[in-house]
C-alpha cells in the first residue's frame, strides 16, 4: 500500500434490490459524502483519477448493485485501489427478508432487474451476491427499520456523535418583516421587556452588550431562556432519531433588532458548547455567524 495520509472515507454501498440501497446513499449525502448511484465499475479507473483532481471530496459514497453482474467479482481489487489512495475503505451489504422484498417491489411498482418472476429474481440476486456478501465490512438487514433507525446504523459505522449528525440554523427576525420561510420551529419572544423604548438602547442590537445586561435583568429573560433551551436540547435527539438532519429554529420578536436578536444568539451558544453544527442567522441584521466542527 502506497504511504499516505488518510483522505477520509470510502463506502460501497451493496446488496439485494429493494434492500435500501438509495435510502442509505442519501443519508450518507447528508452526512457529507459525495455520493455516485451506480457508477458502472468498468469506469471506476477514469472517477478514481476525477476525485484526485477534486481536492475538496473527502468522503465518498458508491452505490454499486446487481447490474453490474459479472463485473462484481472486481470488487475486491477495486477495494484495494481505494485504500491505496489512503482511503478507508467499507463495504456495506444490505439485506430483507423475502415477505419484505416483495412488499416493498409491491408498493413501489418498481420492476425487479433480473427477472419478471419477482421471487425467482430475489432468490437468483440471493446466490449470485453470496461472495460478495461474505467480504462485506458489515450488513446491515433493514426489514424492520424505519429511516430513522437505518441512518442511526449508518451513523456508527461513520463513528458520528449524536451531536454531529444534526445541522442546526438559528434565526432571529422581526414579525413585521414575515417569519421565516424555512422554520421548523418558531418562537415568538414579545413577552419580554423590549429594549427599543431605552433611548440610549434604541439604535443598538441584541448582540451589543448593553442591550444583554438590559435584558438579563429584565422579568423572565433568563428564566424562559432556560427553559427555552432545555426544550430544544430535548427536541433534538428526538428529531435525530427520526433521520432529520437539518433543523431551522427561527427566534422572532417586533422589529427583529434586539430581543429576539439577543435569545437567538444564546441559544446557538449553548449548542455550541454542546457541540452541535450551528450557523446563526440575525436576518433582520443581515449578520451570520457558521460553526464548523
């Protein structure tokens, strides 16, 4: 093997048609994998020199399945390939049952590609992929998974915490300029005591230090942001484990400038310190701030 340093990730993503092979492509594309659905392996050396020239692409996905017929006995020398060019390689086969398989060829009217006679055809894709089954890093059988729990799997064979699977924007705007379009969850923070009616707070924002100070000791700030907070530390995982990856909390208050401002950021603070990727948003500022871990 060639002496270089690790470029990140390299799955084959295999098994039997209808297992969910397109399913965990996409996961891994949320994850940040550069994904390619069934790139034909007699081309495989011409993408291997196309990624050398792409510095950016760090981690990759291949979707390689049943079509590719004789051309699979290949996989293990193209495996080897993979590491050679200092990437970590792994092979993941998916399986289902038989009763699975055909509910699933059932409900989507998707035509099997082997044969007509759908069970003759699971049963022919059984025997042929058996090599390739038994050289597979891991197999994971999805019969039973919702998508929540199949991108949970994959998400520990990338060895990714929980706090990194899940991308969150936090926005503050003002009602009287709309609500976000993209929000998932809205809060409307009016309740509190506005700074705008402080003369000498009126032309500053939520992330100046006075207008801080001004709310922390105003009635229920640091109370509700507690709360506030603990919900949304609370909602997340549960999000997770539904296969969301992308959460948008949007924080609104009159005109957008300060209070809502002020609760916007502490929250994407506390989700820093608790290790989320987070980018925050002040629209009606037009300030952002990203996060990258």
């Amino acid at each position: 093997m060639d002496k270089q340093t690790k470029k990140g990730k390299f799955f084959i993503i295999t098994g039997i048609s209808g297992a969910g092979k397109t399913q965990a492509l996409k996961i891994l594309g949320d994850f940040g994998f550069y994904c390619v659905d069934n790139l034909p392996l007699a081309l495989f050396s011409n993408f291997s020199k196309y990624i050398k020239t792409r510095t950016e692409i760090q981690n990759i996905a291949l979707g390689i399945d049943i079509r590719e017929g004789e051309n699979l006995k290949s996989l293990p020398g193209l495996i080897k390939s993979i590491n050679r060019q200092g990437f970590e390689s792994k092979l993941v086969f998916l399986e289902a049952s038989d009763a699975v398989l055909l509910r699933r060829f059932s409900e989507t009217k998707h035509k099997h590609p082997l044969e007509d006679q759908l069970l003759a055809a699971i049963t022919t894709e059984r025997d042929f992929l058996s090599p390739i089954k038994q050289i597979a890093d891991n197999e994971i059988n999805t019969s039973n998974l919702t998508l929540g729990e199949l991108k949970e799997k994959i998400s520990r064979l990338l060895e990714i915490t929980r706090s990194q699977e899940m991308n969150v924007s936090v926005i503050s705007f003002g009602y009287k300029h709309g609500i976000p379009l993209e929000a998932d969850l809205v809060i409307d923070v009016r309740f509190l005591k506005n700074p705008y009616y402080q003369a000498a707070l009126r032309e500053k924002n939520g992330l100046d230090k006075e207008v801080q100070d001004y709310l922390k000791k105003a009635p229920h700030t640091l109370n509700f942001l507690k709360k506030f907070t603990d919900m949304i530390l609370y909602l997340i995982p549960k999000y997770i484990k539904e296969g969301k990856s992308y959460l948008t909390i949007a924080v609104g208050c009159s005109g957008g400038k300060h209070r809502s401002v002020f609760m916007a950021h502490c929250l994407a603070e506390v989700l820093r310190e608790k290790k989320f990727k987070v980018s925050e948003f002040h629209r009606d500022l037009n300030i952002v701030k990203k996060e990258v871990w």
